[in-house]
C-alpha cells in the first residue's frame, strides 16, 4: 500500500475514488490544528508559572530543522510581525496503542506523511493581535522543485531521499512563502493522538451551532444551540466536512471557530492558576509538539502577553472555486487558489505600506498606468484605458491576466504617489506593492470595479450605452463574475463571547 500523495496515483478499478494517503479508512481525513499548542505555551509561559513551564518544556519539545532560506528582506511584506505555520497531520505514533485509537474512532495510518491542516498564525509585532490563515490542503500549487500538487503533498515530497521529517518542513515551508508572500518564522507540528491529548487535558471547551450536525464519518452528533465538547467530541467536530455544504471549506471554518474558543478556555484563570492542570497541559504539549530549532518559548510568550480571544480573528486564503483536473489524464478534484488575489489579501491582513499612505497622489498626467484584464470580461481592459485616458493618464497598451476576484492597483517600490493616482479613480481597487510590475498597473477582477469617468464628463442624461459598455455595466451581476465567494476570504471574530456558526 503507497503512501504517495493522492494526486501521484490513478484511481483503482474497484472504487471511484481510491483512499486518501494510501488507507482505506478515513478516506475523509483528519485535521489536527496545531494552534492548540502554540496558544498554550504562550500564555502558559507568560504567566507565574514561566520558569518552571518552559523548564519542563524545553526538556520535552522536539526540535527540528525546519526554517531554511527565508526571501530577500525587500519581498518580507509584513515587517517585524511574526509568522508561524502550525501544521497538523493524521500521523498516529508508531506506539499509540489500539486502546487509543479506538479512542480516536481511526485505526493505523500506515505511516502517512501528508498533512491535512496548515494554519499560518500572523502575530502583530506589538503582540496585541494575531490572525489564523487557513490554506486549504487540496490547494492546487506549484511545489517547488516539483510542480503542480496539491498543498497537503508537499510534506511527503520533502521526506523523500532521505530528507524526513526536516526535509519535509523546508519543502511545505518553501511552498506556502512562494504562494503567500509571508515569511515564515517559525514552525510547529503535532499530531492526531497529540491534538486530542492537550485538548483532553485542557478540558471542556463550548461550542454553538445554529443548526444541528451529525455526521457519521467523523463521528459528530451534536443539537442546535450550545454544547459542551470533551476531547473525542471536540475531535470529530474539527474533522468534519461531510454535511457541510462546502465540504473542506466549512471544516476550517470549525477548526478556525473552535480554536478561538479554545483560546478563551486557555486564558481564563480557571485554567492558568490550577497547578495541577498546568502541568498536565505542559506535559501533553512537550510530549506531542515538534517545533523548528529556532523557536524561542519565551520570546514568543512576551510577544503574545498582550493577545486577547477578541483580538485572535481567522481567515482563508482567496479562492476561486473547486474544479477538477486532469493531471496525467487521471480525474482529482482541487481548490483553485486566486493566487493574482493573494497579495492583496495578504495586504489586507498586514496593512498597507507606510510608503503608501505617506504619499500624495500625483498629477495623472504624469503618471504611466497599463490595464490587465482578470475579470473574464471581453473588453473590459479596453474600456477601462479608455476612461483612464480620458483622465488624463497615460495609458499603455491593455493586456490580460489569470482570473481574479479582486481589482487592483499593483505599482513597484518608488511608485506609491503614481499608484494612489490610480486607486483615487477606481473606487474599490486595492493597491498593492508588488515585485512582479515594472510600472503601476491596473489588474482589474470579477468584483466588477473599474475606473469611473470624471463628473464633468458624465452627461445629464446618459446616451444609449453602446454594446460593449451595456455588457461592461452587467458584467459584475452576471454568475459567472459572482462565481468566487465572498466568505472564503472574509476575516472572522469567532472568539467573541456567543458567537455560533453554522
């Protein structure tokens, strides 16, 4: 049986689908969100018991070498802020007894490396705020040193040729960089046994649903409204997708919900000032968590000492749907991921560039702009020069893009006065810092936005619109321009006091 990624294998004759991670059971997947942990020991070192806790941590945690080469300092778009990417896989120790996998409702895994959660923790670099970025495991991606995959393959990719564990790290590390932009400072893992572990000691944890779930492959039965979940039940609620309308999707937004809970279980002082409870906590961390040789607990505790529940908020990369691919002539459903979008996604998350919101607009006369079509509109960069023209822009000569959701005002270093011009007569647009553009350029997306004419120049009583600016005004209303939902990037509180979710 392989344990190569599900994408590198045909589908078998007996079954339309073959069993994810080379097993027959669970073909759904585990998630094993590793926030738990990191949570925990920030808040665990930051309070009265940080000596002894990081003590007995450090002599339990395992280390390994994760981080390699980092992008030149010029590309790091977020500055002094913190990145961790906390990976969680359904790998079961190879000493987990069958008493504590029947626990888990699983069975062996056969030594499967892929890994089916991925969760970038974005620290502030005044600690005071944090957000989860969710990168769903079947994004299709390119690999380095590989090529097209999916997200959850590329772990395995890095074991192989003897590069284990740390080889694996660096491979899935080096993947999310190039698809994000973000540096990732640090890293940490834990496993399926290891996740149940630190939730069962940690105790109950509070969720609410607006509708009852039951699911009968992750084991889920929980009623509409409030409940209190133990450790196996907190489990199959992070797990679940059957039943979701949106599968993979709305199973982060359990894990993103139920770890914002969790971080307001964590610092509550029922659980902070009970010695006893705190070093079973610590000692299921130390025994379950595998972390990158660089990561210092007690740094990352006094940058985390001011973090509040309410101030954690959760997020999912952009996307523009789940299609299904052909890799070597063989069926695989995937996420498709707006990688034109991401930048500014990500921008939306760090902030703009103190470069850009110090500058004052310049003449448009002066400045040099070029539309790029990524709305799957005909026409539409053509009728955007035309506007910007009319502005009194330079305009080049329109180009295309790959499809995008987001309309924006991409410009390179040194450009920011020229690029606000821009975005001043495109309501909407995002401007965005880019390495990718020698010039400011205009990407317009499926949002619909686009330059507006100047008050002047729009007549009393508009004319009859011309063919292709009627097909230019219905564009955003149409289904396919509303294709990619809104909700797999909006930014979530789910760590408010009585929040529930579908």
């Amino acid at each position: 049986m392989t344990n190569a990624p599900e994408e590198t294998r045909p589908r078998r004759a007996d079954r339309a689908v073959p069993p994810r991670h080379g097993r027959r059971k669970r073909h759904w997947g585990i998630v094993l969100p590793a926030v738990a942990g990191v949570l925990t020991m920030a808040v665990l070192l930051s309070g009265g018991y940080a000596a002894y806790a990081y003590n007995r941590l450090a002599s339990s945690v395992t280390k390994v070498d994760a981080i390699g080469s980092a992008p030149a300092a010029e590309d790091d778009v977020d500055g002094r802020a913190m990145n961790i990417l906390l990976v969680g896989d359904d790998h079961r120790p190879d000493n987990a007894t069958p008493e504590q996998l029947a626990e888990l409702s699983t069975e062996s895994d056969g030594g499967a490396t892929n890994t089916d959660t991925m969760i970038v923790l974005h620290i502030a670099a005044d600690g005071r705020s944090a957000t989860m970025i969710s990168f769903p495991r079947d994004s299709y991606v390119d690999i380095p040193g590989v090529g097209k995959g999916k997200l959850n393959s590329a772990f395995h990719y890095g074991t192989l040729d003897g590069g284990g564990d740390s080889g694996g790290a660096k491979k899935l590390i080096a993947t999310i960089q190039d698809l994000s932009g973000l540096t990732i400072d640090h890293y940490v893992r834990v496993s399926l046994l290891g996740f149940y572990e630190i939730v069962k000691q940690l105790g109950p944890v509070n969720v609410c649903l607006n509708q009852a779930a039951k699911d009968s492959y992750s084991g889920v039965d929980l009623p509409a409204g409030v409940s209190e979940l133990d450790a196996k039940q907190a489990l199959s609620f992070v797990r679940q997708r059957h039943g979701l309308p949106n599968g993979d999707l709305d199973r982060q937004v359990r894990q993103q919900y139920f770890l914002s809970q969790e971080a307001r279980k964590i610092l509550s002082a029922g659980t902070l000032l009970n010695p006893v409870k705190t070093t079973k906590i610590i000692d299921a961390i130390g025994d379950s968590v595998e972390t990158d040789q660089g990561l210092d607990l007690l740094s990352l505790a006094r940058q985390m000492s001011n973090l509040r529940p309410s101030n954690i908020k959760s997020a999912t990369i952009p996307i523009l749907g789940t299609p299904t691919v052909y890799p070597n002539g063989y069926a695989l459903s995937v996420v498709e991921v707006d990688t034109v979008g991401m930048p500014a996604f990500v921008q939306g998350l760090v902030g703009e560039a103190p470069a850009y919101t110090e500058a004052k607009a310049a003449d448009p006369a002066s400045v040099s702009v070029t539309v790029s079509n990524g709305s799957g509109v005909t026409g539409a960069a053509a009728a955007a020069s035309e506007v910007l023209t009319a502005r009194g822009f330079q305009v080049a000569t329109p180009g295309s893009s790959d499809t995008t959701a987001t309309t924006m005002v991409q410009y390179p270093v040194g450009q920011e006065a020229q690029a606000k011009a821009v975005a001043a007569v495109v309501p909407g647009a995002v401007p965005v810092q880019s390495t990718t553009v020698q010039g400011v350029t205009l990407v317009l997306g499926t949002d619909g936005k686009t330059p507006t004419a100047s008050a002047a120049a729009q007549p009393e009583a508009p004319a009859q619109p011309s063919e292709q600016a009627s097909e230019e005004a219905e564009a955003p209303q149409s289904s396919e321009a509303a294709e990619p939902s809104p909700s797999s990037t909006a930014v979530h509180e789910y760590g408010q006091e009585g929040v529930c979710i579908n």
